[in-house]
C-alpha cells in the first residue's frame, strides 16, 4: 500500500465526508511531503484534541515509511 492510499484511508475512516478527502504526495528522492486536505467542518476530527489525531497519523506515517526506506512528512491543509 502506497503512504498516499494509507494516509487517505486513514482520514477517511476519521470524518463525516470521505469524499471531501484529498490527499497530494509531492516526492523527492529519499523524502515525501504528504498534503491532507478534508471538508472545513472535518478539520477538528483529523487533528483531533490538542493534536493528538493528528500526532498518531504523522506516527503511522512514519513508521510506515521507515519500512520503504523513506522519509515521509505529513501536513494537514485548510
């Protein structure tokens, strides 16, 4: 499973609107920046009670990019 379809899955089991989800990879050569993108009114169910959500998405993340020789970063738009 690519991090793009792993991060997508993720918040889209999180929020009202799963098809407000959007997630972008921007790739470099050893690094990924992972852009979310979700409804307005779904923001506070990704990052979660004082980030914590969104602490343990960036903790998967990286565990999952370790294991593909990757870094991977991952940033929650509005």
């Amino acid at each position: 499973m690519a991090l793009k379809d792993l991060i997508e899955t993720i918040a889209q089991s999180l929020v009202d609107d799963p098809d407000g989800v959007e997630v972008t990879e921007i790739d470099g050569d050893h690094n990924s920046i992972l852009e979310l993108r979700v409804a307005p009114g779904d923001i506070g169910k990704v990052i979660g009670k004082d980030g914590r959500t969104a602490q343990s998405i960036r903790t998967i993340l990286v565990a999952a990019s370790t294991k593909l020789g990757r870094r991977a970063q991952l940033d929650i738009l509005d």
